[in-house]
C-alpha cells in the first residue's frame, strides 16, 4: 500500500527560555548553568510551516520564475508547496 507523508522540515530556532544564551538567567527567573530547555545550545529545532512555492507561486505549474510553462513544476513537482510529499511503500 503506498501512503502519502509529509516531510517535516525544522530549523533552529533562538531558544526562548534562555533568549539564546544557553545559560545563565532564563524565563523562569531562575539561575542555570546550562539552559535545561536547549540543553545550553541557545536554540532549538522547530516544525516549520509549508509554504507556496517561490518557482511556480504556488499553482503546481503553468508560467514559473524562469519564463518557461510547465504542467508540473520542477521544484515543487506540481504539489503547489516548498515542502512537498513523497510517496512511502510498505
């Protein structure tokens, strides 16, 4: 059976308990040495939305960025969104 999923895409984030210090004062009032949130990294990996498409704004094909007409778009591959799903078999 093929299912489609969707690929989550993160990316680091300033962590918002220590405001990316990884230590010290952080959102609690209180005093760490290492943030216990980020683990005193100062950021932290996070979901990021779909967003449309730059090549194609979003319409999966027709007259994209590079002046030429597709039916599929070549970078988004006709979903419409910059992170796009992929087929997984069982």
């Amino acid at each position: 059976m093929t299912k489609i999923q969707p690929f989550i895409h993160y990316a680091p984030e300033t962590c918002a308990f220590c405001s990316g210090n990884g230590s010290g004062r952080c959102r609690d009032g209180n005093i760490y040495e290492l943030c216990p949130v980020c683990n005193g990294i100062g950021t932290v990996l996070v979901a990021q939305e779909p967003k449309k498409c730059a090549f194609c704004s979003g319409g999966g094909g027709g007259l994209c960025k590079d002046g030429y007409v597709y039916d599929r778009c070549p970078v988004c591959k006709g979903s419409g969104w910059a992170y796009v799903y992929e087929e997984e078999t069982e």
